[in-house]
DNA sequence: GTGTCACGCCAAAGCGCTTTGGATGCGCAT
DNA sequence: ATGCGCATCCAAAGCGCTTTGGCGTGACAC
C-alpha cells in the first residue's frame, strides 16, 4: 500500500493525505481522521527513501567503527553504547547505519558517506589524540558529535567525553590517602585520546603529593584480560612490588585479580585495586555492593546523549557546537585498603 | 554534484552517463572513459536514496537487536558478529541498519521494516527454542537469516548455527575419558535455543556413558562472570563437590576460574574446565596455548558467513532456503586433567 | 448582490536516479 | 541512390513521496 493508491482508496488527492497523516493545518480534523485510520487499517507506512529524498534528509545517523588491522579488536564498549544510542534514535525516528571501516579508508569513507547522503549526521568513536577525522568531517560540512575528544584538534567540534583526568587523578588521590606510594597504572593504548588523559590525571595527582612517577609501573596496551594479568604477576614479583593499581577497564582489572589471587594476595588486603568502570551490561562490577573499587561511567548512558546531541545538532546546524563533560564518580567497592605496612 | 549536473558537464545525456558508470554496453569505450574520468574527478557517487527509489533495492540489511527489559543485557557476542557481517556487507556494497528493539515490539518493527522498504534483508539474532519471529518473517516475505536456530519451528527458514550439541557432547566426553563423574553444567538462559541444545549435547554424553545429569550441578542464567563465580563457590562447597564444569561461555569460565583459585584449587589438576569460546576479539583465551579447553568457533565467521548467505539469498530470492552448521572443534588447553582420585 | 477571506482541497513539479522506447548517423550491401 | 542494421546516444516516464501554487466554496461584511 502506497500513498497513491491509499488516496485513491479513500478519493482524496494525494496531497491531502500527506498533509493529513503529517500534521498540517490545512485539512479538516474530520478527514485527518478518515485518514488516519484508514492509513492504520492498511498499515500504511511511507516508503523511506522517498520520503528522503523528497525531503533531502535521510533520517539515519552513521557510526564508522574503525577496525584497523593492527589491533583488530572490536571494542567491547561498542554494543553498550550502539544500545544506548538506538534507543535515542528510535524516539526520534532515526535508523542507525554501521559501518565498518579499516583505518586507511576512512577518509573515503566519510566522503562517500557525504557524497551519497546516507546519513544525516555521524558518530565518531574511538579518537585518537591526534585524529584526522575530526578536521575531515569539519570540511565536508556533515554534522557530527565525537565520543571522547582529540586533545590535538584545534578547530571546535562537537564531543562528549567523561572527566578522564579528574576520575583517574581522584582515583589516585584515594590510593594516596590509603597510604599507598608504588602505584602502578595499567592504561589502554596512549594513541587513544581516552588513555592519554588517564595518565595525566594519573601524574597529577602523583605530583601534587610530591611523588614521581615509575616508569616501570606504567604499561599501556590493548585492555586484555591476559594483558592484566601478566602485567600484574611481573610487577608483584619484583623487587619493590606496587601495593596498589589504577587499570583502565573491568577487563583488564579481571586479570590482576587472577595474578594477585594466584600469589595469595588478597584484594583490599594485600594489594588495592582501582578500575575504570565503562558499566557494560555484560561485565558488572559486582551487584549492589561493587567488587571493584572503581570510577564509574555508564557508557550506555553516553550512547544515549551524544545521539541526542548529534540528533539536535541536526535539527539546528547553525548552533553552537555542543560538548559535554560527565564526571566518573569514585565508586567504594572491596578492592581497596589502606596500603600493608 | 548529482547525476544531472556531470551529465551536463559532460555534454551528454543523464542516460548515457549512468549506463556508462553502471557498466552498461550500449556505450562506447572512449565516452565511457571520459565520464568514469569526470566522476572521479568530481567525487561524484549516486545518490543512495535515489537509486534504490529506481531500483527498487534498499542495498541495505538489517540487524534487529533484541533488547529485553528483563535482561536487559547487549549480547556480548554482538560486537565481533557484526563486525564479521559488516566485511561483507563493505564486499558487496551493502549497508547495514541496526535497531535495537524491545521484545514486545518485535512484530511491529518487521512490518515497519517491510512497509517501509528500508532494507533487503534481514539477520535475526539469538533465537529462542521458540521463536515467533521467524514464523513472523516468513509470512512478510521478507529475506532473513537466523543467527542459531529455533528448534520448535517447523516451517523451513535459512539459518547458521554452531552444531552446540554435538560440541558439548564432546566436550563431555572429554571430561568422561579422564575420569570425571560429577560434572557440572554452568548453562547460558535455557529459553535460547542454543543454550538447550548443549544442555541436550551434556546429558546425551552423560547417558550414553550410564550417567544421569544430576539437578544440583545444573545451573541456568545470564552468561555473567558473577553467575560463574557464586555457582562455581557454591558448588565447590558440597559434600561432593563436582571435579569439572562445563560451562557455556568464557565469561563464566573466568568466575568458576576465580572461585576455584579463591579456594586453593588449580585449574586443570584440582579441579577442570572446559568452556565455550567465541573466539570473541576482546576477550582471547590465552595466547598460542589456550588457557581454557575450549568448544571454539569464532563468530566473526559466523557474522561474515550469516552476511554472505543473506546477500545470496536477496539475490535469489526463489532458491532453496540456505542452512551451514558449523563443528566447534576441541581445543585443548591447560583447564583439564585426569580426575583427582 | 458583490467583494473578500479563510478554509479545505487538488494538480503538478520536483527530489536524483534507472530504464523504456525511440532517434540519429554511419557503413555497407544492394 | 536506396535500404538495412548496428552502434551510440537521448527524451521522457516513473520510483513514492513532499511541497508549491492555485482553485472552488461558503461565510461574512458591506
């Protein structure tokens, strides 16, 4: 059933029924009616693509998930955020376009993407420090809202990132306060925007007790289980062990827990843990009382805002380009004590 | 730059420019040489809307999500599936759509999805034993394919699934060739059509060696590490605690790992473990030598091999319903030894 | 009665592409 | 010269929708 054919259905012009079933005021409430419910009746929904492209907007948004070769990981982060934001895109109609993109292709992409009017607007994950995409997107004039931000990127773009910095230099000022000084810092891979700014809030806080940073205790990977734990098992067996360590996710807080375990050491006894806390739906950190002592940050929840960002955006090109700050709250969990004497 | 202004550009007519870049023969080789030439130069591409309005093909799949209020988890699994899919989809020049969808609202969403025209096809994903969902798509004419299978379903429909009987009878046997008697089964939800049939795969193994599954060492929930951690304590701590757990996921193998290890236990001589694995990006198990003996099957594969079969069959959509059962090989890794007498 | 206006509706153009059904011109045999 | 066939190209219709501009009608004021 089309509209055609539902207006000849119901003797009205087509017109009319457009206008009738789309809220416009020149058409009696008595026919908006008849069409309304002869249009449910039929089940009629208006095609897609015609409707786009008589408007010119395709009411989908585009998600490029880079999937580079050299680690060919797909974020696990990446379904809890993908759910968050469709739920936004559903309450406003949009679809939701996947595309899977290898590093040196992106920019191809994105002009493509432009080029085809695919999307109305696009999501961008996982910045680098120094990211490209930003400036690319900025030129082509498409709209879009990056998660997490790129600390090298001069010109203003739309971003939401949560207080990396702060959450990881309040996370450290509590190890500090326990009385713990060999902290070592387990971090994502330092090419990551997210990463990097980990650290700072890391050293920050290090600094401002009067304490240097040991280069032996910081490692940065890709955030494995077994990247946690032989991490862990290397720096518990040395000379001058850390008491304490500050890890960039749930995952790879599992594999120093296996390595502390595994030495006998208990957690929040023996060795403190902190863990950044993405609140994946399928890794929980422990149920009402966390397992973890963690900075927490629902990465559900930023799915949910920065499609809503990016949906306003659209709305109203010409505004200011949003951003938006969440704070990663210190979430007291058993995985932290005063450091052993 | 549309379709209009290159062919003006060019001197030529909309027709003849599009049958040049589409490949058509009723053009010359040197005109057809010249446009390619100005649409690269121009970065021109088809409009996406457009040509499917004229074609009458979305190029595009989709991917419906359930997202259940009750366990409102993402499926983990999600992420490495459709990053599999989406090499594909790249390969032929198809889209992918994705929404995410409430349980009760499934129905709605496929007729909207048909009624609409907004894609070719679909993937369905996480099926249930009983599933009214394919019966549902089948009546919509609409092309899909089932990630896993539904067995109560009588109508023929295309699907790819793990044989996670036969892999979980194996693994069975494994344990029963070394000496195991108590086994324990750690299930996934047993309303997924998956997770019954390895339950099936387990007792089958069990009964043909004489042995009766034994209700206290079976367990049913949401894949989560906690599940695997409290059912592996709880269980460790009977009168006569199981000697090995089959477990259905790699996550829980990581709870009953450290439940095992909390109480002095070591994987593989005090107690064993054999899991299935995903071969999930982002969660390995182990390096060369796998940690866990496994049931392995790597759904990346699953999600390029689903893609593959749905594009072929919105190619021919009148051919026979196309169904691939992939074997989980046995993977043998450090979990698993002779019964300790 | 006539003019004015708002109201409710419609015909037709247009979005950017594909595709049908010719048109045109040229070489070649007749 | 004439006719035919082939190779190239084109005009225009159509995909299903929105939207512009306009058209008839009845109510109301004068």
């Amino acid at each position: 059933m089309n509209l055609k054919e539902l207006a000849a259905h119901l003797g009205l012009s087509q017109t009319t029924v457009s206008r009738a079933l789309n809220g416009y005021p020149e058409v009696s409430e008595t026919t908006r009616q008849r069409v309304s419910h002869a249009a449910e009746q039929h089940n009629y929904r208006p095609n897609t693509r015609a409707k786009s492209l008589a408007t010119g907007r395709a009411m989908a948004v585009g998600h490029v998930i880079p999937t580079s070769t050299r680690h060919e990981m797909v974020n696990p982060i990446f379904g809890d955020f993908i759910s968050g934001a469709g739920e936004t895109y559903k309450q406003h109609g949009y679809d939701m376009l996947l595309s899977m993109v290898e590093d040196g292709d992106q920019p191809r992409v994105y002009r493509e993407l432009k080029a085809k009017g695919t999307v109305d607007g696009l999501i961008v994950h996982a910045p680098e420090t120094s990211d490209p995409r930003i400036g690319l997107l900025s030129d082509l004039e498409i709209p879009f809202v990056v998660h997490g931000r790129a600390s090298d990127e001069a010109r203003p773009y739309a971003w939401l990132d949560v207080n990396n910095t702060s959450a990881f230099a309040r996370a450290t000022e509590l190890l500090l306060d326990l009385g713990h000084r060999r902290i070592a810092l387990l971090n994502g891979l330092e090419s990551m925007d997210f990463a990097r700014r980990r650290r700072a809030g890391f050293e920050r806080a290090l600094s401002e007790a009067g304490l240097a940073p040991e280069p032996a205790l910081l490692r940065s990977a890709e955030m494995t289980e077994t990247y946690g734990y032989s991490s862990a098992k290397e720096m518990l067996a040395m000379d001058h062990p850390p008491t304490a360590f500050l890890v960039s996710s749930l995952i790879i807080a599992l594999g120093v827990r296996r390595a502390a375990e595994e030495q006998g050491l208990v957690l929040g006894r023996d060795v403190s843990l902190i863990t950044h806390d993405d609140d994946l739906s399928y890794l929980r950190n422990g149920g009402d009382v966390p397992v973890f002592t963690a900075t927490r940050s629902s990465v559900r929840d930023a799915g949910r805002l920065s499609a809503q960002m990016l949906i306003d955006q659209i709305g109203a090109p010409a505004s200011a380009l949003p951003t938006r700050l969440l704070e990663a709250p210190l979430i007291h969990g058993r995985s932290t004590g005063p450091c052993p004497t």
